[in-house]
C-alpha cells in the first residue's frame, strides 16, 4: 500500500512571491517564523539597465518608508527611481485644472515613479539573505484544504502539482487580482467591469518631464504620463492612457508613428510631440473587493482583496499598505505566542485595512463617473471645481497629503524595521 507523502509544515506559507507577498516575507524574516514563498513563474523578472519596465507604481511616501523599513529602498536606488515634484491635472473639456507641487507641503518630493521589476528584485535580493525564508519557484497550486487541527494547532494545507503538501498556521493570499486562493477559500467578492481598457508603455517626448506627473480627463477617459529618467535622460514617461475598449483596440493595432501621433493629440503637446514608444500592452480594467478579507487561518492581502481603477496609481500604495500592517498584526502576534491564524489576529488587521481601501475605491469609481461623459451643467461645475480647489491652498495641502500617504495610520512596520 502506498504511504501518503509527508506533509512539510511552515509557520507561515504566502501564495505570491510578488511586490506585496515579497514584502510580508521581508517584514517578518527576522520573527525566527519559518516561511514558504510559492511562486508560480520559475524566476524573477530580471531588472533590465537598458530598458524600462512598461509597468510602474507610482509609489507614494507611506510605500517607500515601508520599503526603506525591508532594506529595499537603497537597492532600489541603486537600479532606477525617478522622484518627482510636481502633479498636473486638467480637464480635456473645458479649463479646469490643479496643479500641486510639494513644496505646498514642504516636503522634498511628492513621490518616485518606479518600475515593478525594480521594487520587485529589491525585495528577492533581500528575501536570499534570510535562511527562514524559502522561495518555492515554479510552484503550482491545486488546491487549499479547510482549517484544520493538528500537533500545530489550527491549520491549512496547500496543494501542489507534483503532490507535495504544505502547511502552515497561516496562508497569506497575495496571488493578484484572480486569486485562485480567493477562489477555493470561498471569499465572496463585489466586482463590475470600468468599461476602460488601460494601455501601457514608455514613450520619448521632445520636451523633458520636468519632474511632473501628467494627467488628463478626456470624457473616454484619463491619460497619465508619469515621469521615467532613464540613463540620465529625463525626455521619457511611462504612460497609462485608460480608455473604451474599441479605441484600446484601435489604438493597439496602430503603427507605432500613428499612435505616437495620436498620443501627441491626446496629450495636447504639454511635452512637446512623442517621438517614439516601446512595445503597448493592454488590459481591461475591474473593480473587485472581498467582502471579507480573512478566514480560519486564511488571509487575503493586495489585489487578491481589492483591485481598483489605476487612474491615480494607489492600487499597489494600497497592497503595501496591507503588507506593512499585516506584517505588524502577525509579528505581534508570534511576540505574544498566539497563532497567526485568528480572529484576533485577522480581523484587527481587517478592521485596519477595510475601510482605507473601500474609501480609496470609492473615491475612484467618483473620479470615473464625474469625468465621464456628464451634461454640459456638470461639466461647466466640473471646471469651476477644479479651478476652486486649486485656487484654496488648505484643500489642496490636505489632497497631497492623502497623496503622499499621509492618512493618520501608517503601520508601525512601515516605519521601524522588525527585530
């Protein structure tokens, strides 16, 4: 009779070794908790000099005080940030604008346009040095088993391809926004489509981004150029331009001279024409929240609990938020000898995390409905609204302080390094 292959049991085990499961791992490497990142893909996207990364966060100062915490930040440097000082928005419709520079605030920078591989293998070069840690690549789940008890007390088990079997007291859910974890833990979710499809690249402009980010409403939606210095040349922007999907189809199949063009048009020459651009990509972009972010040993972080419309680029702010607090929840609760898989555990760093995300989501879905297509009366408000908030100081002082992450709750993890 074959025996059943023994089970490998962890303190904790994250299902995502991406920038918000990387993170968890980081923060609670020096706990002694001995942790299993499962990664599907069989290496990290490599940091390349020569090119920019197409996807980029802009991340704000809450992110990289957070990240500075792991050791993160100086590696980071290291390979490519780009700080910028100044946010420029206006309306395609009309003359409504606002304009926000930090030194509103007194602050150095408003925040530093990063690409994800960057963040990313920042974060792996330090996870290498900790031997508590063990990266699991090329893991491919099939499944989670129901909380159950055992010589650990409370726990889960995953299920991988080749029929090894972990577990732990905790499974953290950091597997993105089509969370197969999310999925066989049976975590209802509330989701609709935005109706945009999102198209991502790095563009060449004739003028330099002058260490601004660029933002535009159009009633199709809203384009970004956010600000890229790349070997030492600051003429270069990562672009989210959000739109119907048939003009993202339409504007897919264009050369890349017509849809330069069309970029220069759409961007009304702020930077002068766009001389050139990398390869696009598209996606379509969703709303989706669980309506619960834990379970019986289970536990949800990042877009595995939320997505949102990236217009105003808070989606990975907000899954490094969870990271910093959930990572503070469960290094309190290993201090204290209690299991990481709790309600007392969980649902503090639910009640913590909840209500920023939902209020952050909501504020989106406003932004997207009120710069949609609207009546001539609301537009003409619209404008006012935007010229009156950028001619009241105090209003625009509190808005870049939310920008900058500056909310009032910032985890204790996003600022003193775990011991």
């Amino acid at each position: 009779m074959t025996q059943a292959a023994p089970i490998n049991h962890y303190d904790l085990i994250i299902v995502g070794g991406g920038m918000v499961g990387a993170s968890i791992a980081c923060g609670l490497s020096d706990t002694g908790m001995r942790i299993a990142v499962l990664e599907a893909s069989e290496q990290t996207q490599p940091w390349q000099p020569d090119q920019v990364d197409p996807r980029v966060s802009a991340l704000t100062e809450a992110s990289r005080t957070f990240l500075e915490s792991l050791n993160a930040w100086p590696g980071m440097t290291q390979m490519r940030v780009t700080p910028y000082q100044q946010m420029k928005v206006w309306e395609a419709d009309g003359t409504g604008h606002i304009e926000f520079s930090c030194d509103d605030i007194h602050a150095e920078n408003i925040g530093h346009i990063v690409e994800n591989s960057v963040t990313l293998n920042a974060l792996i070069q330090q996870l290498e040095q900790k031997s508590q840690v063990e990266i699991l690549r090329g893991a491919r789940l099939t499944g989670i088993t129901d909380a159950f008890k055992d010589e650990y007390g409370s726990c889960r088990s995953v299920m991988l391809a080749d029929g090894t079997q972990l577990s732990a007291q905790l499974i953290v859910a950091t597997d993105g926004a089509r969370s197969k974890v999310r999925e066989w833990g049976g975590f209802e979710t509330r989701e609709w489509d935005y109706g945009h499809d999102a198209i991502v690249t790095t563009i060449k402009l004739e003028q330099p981004h002058q260490g601004t980010a660029w933002q535009r409403f159009m009633p199709t939606g809203p384009l970004a150029l956010l600000p890229v210095t790349f070997n030492a040349d600051d003429h270069y922007c990562s672009i989210v331009w959000s739109t119907t999907p048939d003009e993202a189809q339409q504007l897919s199949e264009l050369s890349d001279e017509a849809f330069c063009a069309e970029l220069t048009l759409a961007s009304e020459q702020r930077l002068g024409k766009v001389i050139s651009c990398d390869p696009r990509f598209t996606f379509p972009l969703r709303q989706r929240h669980a309506k619960s972010y834990w379970k019986e040993s289970l536990v949800l972080a990042g877009d595995a609990a939320h997505t949102i419309h990236p217009l105003a680029g808070q989606g990975v702010n907000l899954g490094l938020l969870d990271a910093a607090t959930l990572t503070e929840e469960l290094a309190n609760a290993w201090q204290r000898q209690q299991p990481l898989g709790i309600a007392q555990t969980l649902g503090k760093y639910q009640r913590r995390r909840m209500p920023d995300n939902l209020k952050m989501m909501a504020l989106m879905e406003g932004f997207k409905r009120l710069y949609g297509p609207v009546p001539v009366g609301l537009r003409w408000a619209r404008n006012v609204g935007m010229n009156l908030v950028n001619d009241t100081p105090v209003v625009k002082q509190q808005l870049l302080r939310q920008a900058l992450g500056e909310r009032g709750g910032l985890p204790e993890a996003a600022t003193v390094k775990l011991a």
